[in-house]
C-alpha cells in the first residue's frame, strides 16, 4: 500500500518550492539593493532639477523687477526713453510661431501617421530623414533658411517661420508616429473600416497633444535660425512679408548692449519666455493625462 510520504513529487511543486526557498533567502539583499538604487535615482533627479530650479531662480529675480504694464503693452524704445516694452517682440514672436504650427503640425502628423502604418524602405528613409533633423544645429537650419529665402526675399517674418517650423517638423513627426503606433492593434483593424481620422487619430490624441506642445517650445526657445531671417524690427509690426522682432532676438540683442535700462528688458524677455516654455511643457504633461483618464 503506498502512502502519502511515498507518493511521487511533482517536479513542478519541488521547482517552485525550490523558488521560494531561494527568494526567501535573497530578501534581506534584494531590499537593500533595491533602496540603493532608489536612493541613486532621487540623487540623479536632484543632480537634474538643482540647476533648472537655479537657473528659473536667478531668471526670476533678474527679470522680475522689468514687469509691469509699459513692460507688456509697449514696443521697444531706444536707451534713455522711459517706458519701453516689449509688444513688438511678442507679436512677432505670436506671429511667426503660429504660421511655423500651421505648417508643421499638419504635415509632421500626416508623416508620423504613415510612418506608424508603414515599414516599407520609403517609410524607413522619412524615418531616418526625421532623425537626421532632430540632431541638425538650429544655426545650420538658420543658414539654410538664410540662403533659401532671405537671399531671394528678404528679411521676413515669413522667413522665421520657415526656419521654425523646420525645428519643429521632426519632433512632431517622431512624437506623431509613436502615439499612433501606441494604438491598440483592434482599434487599428477597426480603423480600416471605419477612417483612421475617426478611430486612430482620436485614441493617440494625448500623445499627439503632448509631442506638439513640446515642439512648439522648442520653436519658441530657438534664437540662432531667427538671427539670420527676421533681421529684428524696434517698431510695432504684424505683416510676416516684413521684418519682425521676437522675444529670442530682443534678448540676444539686447543683452550685449551697455545700458542697464536695455539689459533688465532682456532680463524681462527672458523671464517671459521661460514662463511660456514651463506653461507648454508643464500643460502638455497635465492635457495628456487627462485625455488619458477620459479615454479609459
């Protein structure tokens, strides 16, 4: 008669007995790597968000004391006159940012639609072209810009808009082809029925979102492809076909002058750009998540 001490092992229950026992052994060591490498990541993070909050700091306290209404209402006047502000660099700024998005959003999701569709050798070497422009120096792109248009045209806010949108063209593409690939397979069968504007295009939104926002912040920072196109302009301007200021050149310009006067503008400039880059970058992150929760 066989009892149950001699009744054969299962080799599955002896593996996982033999897990166990060996995890059980490797606690106490697993726990203390795993708070050593905890504690390396928040030193890494704090290495990372120590200078960005300094660098934030510092603008602040610089460019703070050049805010007040003259600031935001008023164009640019030569040293020594009372109540210049910065207007003529923000419309310009406005301006030539929002003719570089309606360019470069439309046909940089186009591009990231097909290339998340596609694997073909056409859709490798769009890929490759994107990667090859996310690494390109703004200053090639500004020189490019320079001799493509400038020298046929002139000096434009047209011009600056061509160079920025080219900034933001890859990071729109690489971002749009990486939220439309996030798409669940089923909902890219059904799609085929049913439109990929009405099934795909919906569901990558929040990556979408989040990719153009980011680019439109990298345009806005970008001051070397503007030097060589917008040429500046002291003077209210709205027309993209004539020389435009913006916030980027104001304060390359204008940080290199002798007069404290000039100086604190450009401080304030500056303050006023990194203001408007951390709302992009922050609002993308927080309009991303959201849309998220809502799609669950």
């Amino acid at each position: 008669m066989t009892t149950v001490a001699d009744a054969p092992v299962d080799p599955t229950v002896e593996r996982r007995r033999a897990v166990q026992q060996a995890a059980t052994a490797s606690l106490r060591r697993r726990r203390l790597g795993s708070r050593v490498a905890l504690g390396l990541c928040w030193a890494c993070l704090a290495v990372a968000v120590v200078p960005l909050v300094a660098v934030v700091a510092y603008v602040v306290a610089k460019g703070l004391p050049a805010w007040n209404l003259d600031f935001f209402t008023h164009s640019t006047t030569p040293e020594g006159i009372a109540g210049g502000g910065v207007w003529n660099a923000i419309v310009g700024t406005v301006v030539i940012t929002t003719i570089a998005i309606a360019v470069a959003v439309p046909l940089g999701l186009t591009v990231g639609l097909f290339l998340a569709e596609s694997d073909g050798r056409p859709a490798a070497a769009l890929r490759f072209t994107a990667d090859v422009m996310t690494g390109i120096p703004s200053i090639t792109i500004g020189i490019f810009g320079y001799i493509a248009i400038v020298r046929n045209f002139g000096y434009s806010g047209l011009a600056g808009s061509f160079a920025i949108g080219f900034v933001m063209l890859p990071v729109i593409v690489r971002a749009g082809e990486t939220a439309f690939r996030g798409v669940p397979r089923s909902l890219n069968e059904a799609a085929m029925a049913l439109g990929a504007r009405r099934v795909v295009v919906p569901t990558a939104l929040p990556g979408v979102i989040t990719g153009v926002l980011l680019a439109i912040a990298r345009g806005l920072g970008e001051t070397a492809p503007l030097l060589l196109t917008i040429l500046g302009n002291e003077y209210l301007q709205w027309n993209p076909t004539k020389p435009m200021e913006s916030l980027p050149t104001l304060i390359y310009s204008y940080s290199q002058q002798p007069f404290a006067d000039l100086v604190q503008v450009a401080w304030g400039a500056a303050l006023l750009l990194v203001v408007v880059v951390l709302i992009l970058s922050i609002g993308s992150r927080v309009l991303a998540g959201r849309l998220r929760k809502e799609r669950r």
